[in-house]
C-alpha cells in the first residue's frame, strides 16, 4: 500500500489544472523507473489509471531487479506496468504491444557518493544511455521526451547572477573527478539538441534545483537527507561547514508536477529551470528541521571539515520560464520538510 503522504502528493498533481487527458491510451517509457524522482512520476500515470481510467501503459526501465520490485511491490500483477531490466547503457529492447508516445530518461546516478568510486558509470547512463533511448524515439510515433538535467550544468563563478536563467552559464573543470556528473550532463542535453535539430525528436529538458521529499535514499550523503536521517532517528544534526552554503529545495510534489508541465506543455528543444525563487542555507535548513519537532530535543553539532562540502556556495534557479507555462511551487520548506519527515515515520522509522 502506498504511504499515506505521497497518496496525498498524488492527489495534489493530479487535481492540477494540466491537460492529464493527453496521456490517455498512451504507452511511456520512464527509465531509472525506481529512482526518487522518476518513481513519483511512474505511481502518478497509475493514480490516472487507478482514478480516471486513462489506460495508461508504463514501461518501467531499472538495472536493479530486486529493488525495483520491491519498491513496486504494492503494484504487483498489474497489466498497465511492464519492467525491464538492464543497464541503460546497453541497447534497449522494449517488448511493446503500441508504440511509445513519450520517454522519461531520469536513469542516472545524482549522488556525490558516485562521483569517485563509479565515474564511469555516472558519465555513461548520461551520455551512452542518452543516446541509447533517443535512437529507440527515431522509431516511435513520439509526442515528447523528457531529459533529467541539473541546475550543476550552470557551473561555477555565476553566483553574481542568483536567481540562475537558463542562459546563464559558469565553468567546469574537467580535470576534476567530480565533473563527470556536471559535464556529462551538458553532453546529454546537447545530445538531445542535437537530434532534435537533426532528426526532429520533441525532446524537452528539466534543470532541477535541489529536490526533497518523501522516498530520499537516507543513505545518500547530501545535506537534506542526513539532517533529516537525524531527525527521524532522534539524533543530534552534525554539521561538517559554517552552513553559509545557501540552496533552493523543491518538494517532490511540485517538482513532480513541473516535470509534467515542461513534458506536455514545455517548447521542443528547449531547456527549463524546476525549483524555487528562494535561498536557505545549510544552517537555517538544520533550525527549521529541528523546530518541527522541539520535543526531541535535536541540537546542531558544528564539526568543520577543513575542505568546504561543496565549492558551489550559492545556488538558486530562475523560474520565470517554467512559470510562463502555467506552473509554480506552493509548499514551503517548513510544509514539505514535515511531511518529508512524516512519511519516513509511517514507513516504520521511529
């Protein structure tokens, strides 16, 4: 059964004033089905199904059989969701009885913890994965394809132009190990570009700020989910910076539905910000997450490192694009951070 908080998100995308009726009958393609941002959007096609009666089919592309199912379980024998399994990175059989309208490329390794130990991993699914799908799009009758992006394709050195537009760009350093993630990412949106220009694929591309909610891997090592591992585990935060480092946190369920917004509405061929107008920092993050919950008594450990968690002091996206298309976020960090929390607790945390 689903957690009570994302049947709630469900409910909030769904209710939203977007043309859910263009999905009807389709057949998409999402892969990295089992990540935290990809596996919102796969449940919302199947609450269309479940409550509108879309008939919807979702073929869900994950390499790992085990988690996948797991994380699915609640949706065991369902006609409308097919699984394959493999590495993104190998060529893409999808067994299909229509054709495919639209893909969802969200297969990619987001976290830090990657960067050095997987770098070539990270890199592949961005570049060879890409390249991988939009050739299966080549032969599909496709109305759109959506491309995970991030807001790190900006790079360093544009903190003088906060909120970030979509033309604004910094430097990378290719040199450092740390960039395969970032310059593979620029590589895959101009990957898309150029089969849409080549080609004529209706490709789309999201750049996300930093996304939270319900379903955070707890083991990943950014700052959202150990804070909020802490709290859910009663724990003192550790703090390992001055938290100065400003970002700007979407909940997953408005970001969930900008994802829709750019997939059915966004302009072919074009790169949108997903985020919020509004910067908080690392320690105003750890005081907010700590004031939901006074009873438990958390307090803030400062313990610095002598090398900075992140060279990207600032980071906030402009909107004003996405907005133009008729979306804008409405949970506040306090709102979206408690029922972050809430959720963890209704999965069994104490």
């Amino acid at each position: 059964m689903l957690n009570k908080i994302i049947r709630e998100d469900l409910e909030f995308i769904v209710n939203s004033d977007l043309s859910w009726d263009s999905f009807d009958g389709s057949t998409v393609l999402i892969t990295g089905a089992n990540g935290f941002l990809p596996s919102y959007m796969l449940e919302t096609l199947l609450y269309l199904n479940d409550k509108y009666n879309k008939k919807i089919n979702v073929i869900a592309l994950a390499r790992n059989k085990e988690k996948t199912l797991k994380k699915f379980s609640h949706h065991k024998d369902r006609h409308d969701l097919q699984f394959i399994f493999q590495d993104i990175c190998e060529p893409v059989v999808v067994k299909k009885n229509k054709d495919i309208n639209y893909i969802i490329h969200a297969a990619s390794q987001a976290s830090a913890k990657y960067y050095k130990i997987d770098p070539v991993g990270t890199l592949s699914a961005n570049i060879i994965g890409t390249m991988n799908l939009l050739k299966i799009a080549q032969k599909e009758y496709l109305k759109s394809f959506l491309y995970f992006s991030t807001g790190g394709v900006y790079g360093k050195g544009v903190e003088d132009r906060i909120p970030t537009t979509e033309n604004d760009y910094g430097y990378l350093d290719p040199t450092d190990i740390n960039s395969c993630y970032t310059e593979s990412k620029r590589m895959g949106e101009n990957i898309c570009i150029s089969w849409f220009y080549q080609y004529g694929i209706p490709i789309k591309i999201v750049r996300l700020s930093y996304v939270y909610g319900p379903g955070m891997d707890m083991e990943d090592e950014r700052v959202f989910p150990n804070f909020v591992s802490s709290v859910v585990n009663n724990r003192d935060i550790i703090m390992t910076s001055d938290g100065s480092a400003t970002r700007s946190f979407c909940y997953i369920a408005d970001a969930t539905l900008a994802f829709f917004t750019v997939l059915l509405k966004g302009k072919n061929g074009e790169a949108y910000n997903v985020g919020i107008e509004k910067e908080t920092s690392v320690l105003e993050l750890a005081n907010i997450l700590i004031g939901l919950f006074p009873e438990k008594g958390i307090k803030i450990i400062k313990k610095e490192n002598k090398k900075p968690d992140s060279s990207v002091q600032r980071s906030c996206l402009d909107i004003s694009k996405i907005s133009s298309l008729g979306w804008k976020p409405v949970f506040s960090i306090d709102k979206g951070s408690k029922r972050t929390i809430l959720s963890y607790y209704e999965n069994g945390n104490k």
